[in-house]
C-alpha cells in the first residue's frame, strides 16, 4: 500500500533521479551477474500457479536488461534454470520449458541484439533440455556469435559444481589425447574449459540476488572467488530499476582488494 502511494505521488521517479546521478559519478560494473529468485514466492503471494510468477519474471528481464543496456554494462550473466530445478513438479518444468521457448524466440526476434552488438551464449548442460529449447538457444547463439561488443549469459540447466566437472572432464581428455601437458596445468588453463571461457572478463564484479536468500547456490562458483555479492530482499517480478543502482552504487563504495 505504502509504495503505491509512493508511486502515485513520484517519489520513486525523484529518487531514481538522484540514484542515477550519483551511479554516474563511478566506474560501472562491466560484468553483472543475476540470480532470478523468488518467481514462485511472488505467484504464491498472490494466490497465483509457478508458472505465472515465472512469466511476470520474464517480463521483467525485458525491463532489466534495457536498464543494463542503458548504463552500459558491457557483460550480463543470468541464472534462470539450474540442474536441481529439473526435481520440481513436471508441471512446473514443463510450463518453464514451454516459456523458455517462447521467451528465447522473442528474444531472436529482438533488433536490439544487433543494435548494441549482443552475443548471446548459453551456459550449461544443455543436452538436458527439451530439443525445441535448445534448438532456439543454437539458433540464438549463431545469430550473434560475430558480435563482440556486448554479452548476454543465459545460465540454463546450470550448476557450479557441474561445470567443473565438464571442465576437468575436457581438461583430462585433452591431458590423454596429448594435447596438454600435465605440467602446463593451472589457474588460466582450467578457466579456458569454462563455460565462460568465450568472455573478456569471465569473472563478475558484482552478483544480485533477489528475494531474500543470502547464498549462491551453485552459481559461477568458480568465477565468483573476488566478486562483490549483494542480496535484495524483493522478488524478481518486483525489481525496480531504482534496485539495480541501489546495487551498483552500493559496489561502487566498496573497496576490491582482491585478497591483497
């Protein structure tokens, strides 16, 4: 109720204002990464089925990723679909897989990939889904793979753990076929058979996460090692626009030693 009326009345338009001044006046995160959490709980709340607290999620990503677009945020990663979430109701999965295609095909659609450049990756197992799916993540990949400007991260079908068991898998199999040396193994070797190793800065600066959770859950846990994590007590369909520069700007006043 009280944030309606401060809709009504311009206070969040005043305060985004002021945010967006004051983000300006910093360096931008050139990598952020998303974990879309709290779609159910919204949907729950408002006596809804999953599924529909997904599609207003999805709406939400339009919103979201033009706000990024409009601060300039050269790479964006997206955890919208992990390995563990195949264990809800089939109902649930299949309603998710049904939007995905939807969403995904839209988003082949979209003239802003070509606008600013976007290339557009999907990062997981992604054998585990529906062949309609994947075909439209293939699809979307080859659109773009010459853009080099802008990234956009689809993290479907995704687990931390997982991907470094893929990684070490490749690692092992290259080792054996003798094109690695066991010796030439480390850090930067491993990074390259991640499913990030396509992007300038594989590493987030910052990580968001909506609805209150303070955890990862799997998430880039490689990659995380040195990013700044802020956690949003809002659920994904409710994020604002004044909640990404609160994020940004509360990145912008920490100091990243990077262990040092």
């Amino acid at each position: 109720m009280l944030r309606r009326f401060l809709e009504l009345i311009g206070v969040y338009k005043l305060y985004e204002k002021w945010l967006s001044h004051e983000v300006s006046k910093g360096a931008v995160p050139e990598h952020i990464a998303v974990i879309l959490d709290g779609n159910r709980r919204w949907a729950r709340k408002r006596g809804l089925p999953p599924w529909e607290g997904h599609r207003a999620g999805a709406e939400k990503l339009k919103e979201f990723l033009q706000w990024c677009l409009d601060l300039d945020i050269r790479i964006v990663t997206l955890y919208v679909f992990s390995t563990e979430n195949f264990r809800r109701p089939k109902e649930e999965v299949d309603a998710l897989m049904k939007l995905f295609r939807e969403k995904f095909t839209e988003l082949l659609n979209d003239g802003r990939l070509d606008e600013y450049k976007v290339r557009v990756k999907a990062l997981g197992r992604l054998h585990l889904l529906p062949e309609p799916v994947r075909e439209v993540l293939e699809e979307l990949e080859r659109r773009t793979e010459k853009y080099d400007e802008r990234y956009l991260n689809i993290c479907i079908a995704y687990g931390g753990r997982a991907e470094i068991v893929d990684a070490a898998k490749r690692l092992a199999k290259d080792v054996r076929e003798g094109k690695l040396d066991v010796e030439d193994i480390n850090e930067r070797v491993l990074e390259r058979y991640l499913y990030t190793a396509h992007l300038p800065k594989p590493d987030p600066d910052l990580i968001i996460r909506t609805s209150g959770e303070e955890r990862l859950s799997g998430f880039l846990l490689w990659q995380c090692a040195y990013s700044e994590l802020c956690f949003l007590d809002v659920y994904w369909p409710d994020f604002r626009k004044i909640d990404l520069l609160r994020a940004i700007r509360t990145y912008q006043r920490r100091q990243r030693r990077f262990g040092a």
